[in-house]
C-alpha cells in the first residue's frame, strides 16, 4: 500500500485535535462492550490517534497490557503526553495514614485511597505541569501507567515488537475505510487476515466499520484516494461474511454509538 507522504491532509483519517472538543473523557463505544472484555488482557489499538481510548482502556478496564499504533508520528506523540495527562488526573493511594497520628496509634491506620479518575481538575496541570510518571517497576508493570505503549506504525504492512505475544482483544475503531481508500479491496482484506493472525484463541476483534456513504467525502481529500474508490468492489456491509471466511464467528451486533455523522455501529467477532 501505498502511503500519501502529505501530512497536512488526514488522507489516514489521522486527524489531530479529533478528542480536543469532547466532553468528557469516557469513550460511549466502550460502555457497548463486555464489561470484562478488558481484564487481564493484552488489547491492541489500531489507529489510536492521540490515544484516548488507549488511556481509558488501561487506566481504567483492567487490561495487564495495552498498545496503541498510529501511522502518524505526530498523533503518537500527543498520545504519550496523553499518559502523562491523564497519569496526573487521578488521585493516587496513600500509602498510609497521616504519619503523625501513625505515631501516635500504630494501630489506626486508614484504608488505602482507590484510584480515582479524573480525581484533580485539568486547571492544576495547566498551571502546574503534568506529574513525572514514576520509575518502572516490575511488580507495576500491569498497573497503568505502565501497562501503556505506543508505536508509530503502518499496522497493516509492518509489524510491531509487540506482536509477537500476541493479543487477547484487538479494536480497529474508524479506520477500516482508511485502509481501504489507500490500499484498496487488498488492503482490507489483508488487514483482517493480519487481526486474525495476531490474536490469541478465543480472542475479541472490536470492530467500527464506517458506512459506505461516507467513503465519498473522504476519497475527495487526495486524488490517490479518489482513483482507489474507483476500483472498490468490497462494502463495508460484506465485512462480516468475508471475516467469517477468514475464520471468525459471525458478528455480535453491540450497537450504535456516538453522534450525527459520528453514530456508527460497534461489532465483535471472536476467534475460535
């Protein structure tokens, strides 16, 4: 597949500031899956722009480990300050009881504070600075932040260190259209071959394909995108037999999530 070096265009649907006008920080297509798909799992995120739902994911579902990849570099490195951001939002356990009274009664001691998210207001780390992440620490490392990476990759033609543990859950949140305006009917298919492959018996792909009317907006951004339309013989809506050939269960419709445009269908297949 050919990559459009121009970056001034999101020709990868890599669009900088895409969570900036969010709300809140809680992603709605989560809240449509399994409320334990994430525990204990390695869960890889393709196309995780800024790296969002990476964070959320690893902050706060329970995976052990998480990875997020993007194409762009520039996405990948708003996603590690995203760590740091979200990193320094949450109330952190104390170790112990205020040590004075500690003095005073060994023995009344308070409960360790649970993390708690978005615990201090985002004025503190504008006008103080994020939090240092704490040094790495084998007995942490399922704990987020350390349970979180990114890499800048092109996940449909390279692969990533990461890859070769394999996944429990992988999630290909609005990129498929992406994928297939740049690299064609191939390039699709390919991808999904490639999901397949990398995760684990029993594994979860957590798929959001984009409606076909909406490839026609997008193939207008860059005349590679344009001619590479013109020769699509695949539609979103054959997604699922040609998963199904591929090896994976038939679909477990979740629902629709989001807004306007922006409301798309959420879609699990599992790898027997």
């Amino acid at each position: 597949m050919s990559i459009i070096t121009n970056t001034n265009i999101p020709v990868h649907g890599n669009y900088h500031g895409y969570y900036s006008k969010r709300s809140s920080s809680a992603d709605p297509r989560l809240a449509l899956l399994p409320p334990s798909i994430f525990e204990g799992k390695r869960v890889l995120d393709i196309g995780c722009n800024e790296g969002w739902v990476t964070c959320e994911i690893a902050q706060r579902c329970g995976a052990t480990k998480v990875v997020g990849v993007d194409i762009d570099d520039a996405l990948i490195r708003a996603a590690w300050k995203r760590r740091r951001t979200v990193w320094s939002l949450e109330a952190h356990p104390e170790e112990s009881s205020d040590k004075k009274k500690r003095k005073r009664d060994a023995e009344d001691v308070r409960p360790s504070v649970s993390m708690r998210h978005d615990y201090f207001p985002a004025s503190c780390e504008h006008m103080f600075g994020p939090l240092p992440v704490p040094p790495f620490q084998a007995t942490e490392s399922h704990n987020f932040p350390h349970n979180l990476s990114f890499r800048t990759a092109d996940w449909v033609e390279q692969d990533i260190p990461e890859d070769a543990e394999g996944y429990d859950v992988i999630l290909a949140f609005s990129i498929t259209k992406w994928i297939h305006l740049n690299g064609g009917d191939s390039a699709v298919l390919r991808f999904f071959k490639r999901v397949f492959t990398s995760l684990k018996s029993g594994g979860s792909f957590i798929l959001e394909p984009q409606p076909w009317d909406t490839y026609g907006k997008a193939k207008r951004m860059h005349p590679t995108l344009k001619e590479t339309a013109k020769s699509l013989q695949l539609r979103p809506d054959n997604f699922e037999a040609e998963l199904k050939k591929i090896g994976f269960t038939g679909a477990r419709h979740l629902g629709l999530a989001g807004e306007g445009g922006f409301k798309r269908p959420v879609d699990l297949y599992v790898k027997p």
